[in-house]
C-alpha cells in the first residue's frame, strides 16, 4: 500500500513538472511547438556548427542540404526570444556566415552559366 502511494505521489510530481515547464513556456510568449521545434533546431545547430568547421568546399548536393537545414534553424530561432540562445549566438553566426558564403557561391556560379562565360 505504500508503495502506491509513493508511486501516485511520483506520477502527481511528473506532471505538476509538465504542467509548470508548459506554463513557463507560455508565460516567455511562445507556443510549445516552437518550443520544441527551437529544441530540434538546436541539435541541427551543432551538426551544421561542426559541418561548417570540417569541411571547406562541399559539393553542389551538400550545399542544398546545408541551405535547407540552415534555413529551417533560422525560422525555429526566429520564433523564440533571443535570451533563450544567446549561449548559441557564436555557432548561430558561424552557421549564418557559412550559408552566406555558400548562396553568394551558387549565386555567382549561376550567374556565370547564364552570362555564358
């Protein structure tokens, strides 16, 4: 019997947790998905971070899936406030200047297959 009571009184702990986690959340101003997506994001984040680092020239199929992976980090960073991932700023500006680097790369390339030189 009071094996059930602490196993309910556990349960009541796990998700009065919850409950103030989803409370906190709300209370920053953000809905809980982009809660979750900003969590996501993060991990792609460090991925896309060490990729950057790592590798200097990428082919054309890679920087296509850098792009898009980097994009989808922006729009989930967009949505929560910047005091969340401020301690991200440096890899967020590492990520940002690499997928700079790598649109004005294809942009030129394009404009050069178009102007036929």
């Amino acid at each position: 019997m009071e094996i059930l009571i602490i196993i309910y009184i556990l349960i009541f702990s796990i998700f009065a947790l919850i409950a103030y986690a989803v409370l906190q959340i709300k209370l920053a101003g953000m809905r809980v998905k982009d809660f979750w997506t900003f969590i996501e994001a993060n991990q792609m984040l460090d991925k896309l971070y060490r990729f950057a680092k790592q590798y200097e020239s990428m082919t054309p199929q890679e920087q296509v899936i850098y792009l898009s992976e980097a994009e989808k980090i922006f729009n989930a960073f967009d949505n929560v406030p910047n005091e969340l991932w401020e301690e991200e700023y440096d890899k967020y500006k590492e990520v940002l200047s690499k997928y700079k680097d790598i649109k004005m790369l294809r942009w030129a390339s394009t404009s050069t297959k178009r102007s036929g030189f």
